[in-house]
C-alpha cells in the first residue's frame, strides 16, 4: 500500500475518534450541567454565598440580642429581622411588623431585657432562656454561629 494512504486512512480514523469522543464528553457534560443534583449543588453554593455576604450579627451571642434590642427599641424592624438567621428573616419581619402593629414594641423589649439565663448547646449554639415574675421560662432564644462567624437568632 501506497504510505500516503495509510496516512489518509489514519488521518480519517482519528478525526472519527475524535469526533466520538467530542460527542460522548459532551453527551456527558450536558446531563451533568442539566441533571438535579447539579442544580441543587448550584443552589447550596449560592446560598452559602448568602450567608457568607451576611454580615449582621454580632461577635458573640450577647452582642447580637444587644443588637436585636436596641433596634427593637428605635422602632427599626428591618434591621430587628436581619439579625436572624437568612431563612427567617421575612418571616420575623411579618411577626415583627404585627407586634409594632399592636403597639407591643416596648413590652417586647422589657420581656427580652429581663435577666437571661444562657445554655450552651454545641460549640455553635447557644439558648438564652427568659423568666417571667413568677420565676417560670416564659421565653427561649436560640442563637447560632454563622459560616461567616456571626451569631443569628434561629428562632424566638
């Protein structure tokens, strides 16, 4: 056989081994990129992204209930809700603006002023629990550490 032919030959092989593999990689890529788990990994990397671009809160678990009362007291609500977790803060806004609503801002306040009695739950967590004049807990906040090492109310 000629030389120039079996160069032809392999020539053509190969952009046909190419070709397949170019469509095979690709096949693969198109399922990965549309497949669920993909779209659930984008979601988790986005939404820690959230979080790691949520800065309120404070250094300590103290800090961030000073934080949370303090704009509880200027009448500030949307400042009050940024101080919780990122998946309650509309929800806390709605529960806040009700009790501002009915004019119970300052009781909320004097209730969340009162002596707090702090459990630790995991090196992240943290409970406050609050007693009313009967010596009973009328009240419990779970404070957390954040991924960006802030504390977040996760609930009230």
């Amino acid at each position: 056989m000629n030389k120039k032919l079996i160069i032809k030959y392999f020539l053509q092989f190969l952009v046909i081994v190419l070709i397949g593999a170019g469509i095979f990689f690709g096949i693969g890529y198109y399922r990965y990129r549309t497949s669920p788990e993909y779209h659930k990994y984008q979601d988790l990397l986005a939404q820690k992204e959230r979080y790691m671009a949520d800065t309120y809160g404070g250094d300590t678990p103290e800090e961030t209930l000073e934080l949370f009362i303090s704009a509880l007291k200027t009448g500030d609500i949307d400042l009050a809700s940024k101080y919780f977790v990122l998946d309650k803060q509309e929800e806390w806004r709605g529960n806040l603006n009700n009790v501002k609503s009915a004019n119970k801002i300052t009781e909320m306040t004097f209730d969340l002023e009162r002596k707090k009695y702090k459990n630790d739950i995991s090196d992240g967590q943290v409970s406050f629990s609050i007693a009313n004049d009967q010596k009973q807990v009328a009240l419990t906040i779970l404070v957390a550490k954040n991924v960006n090492n802030k504390w977040k109310i996760l609930d009230l």
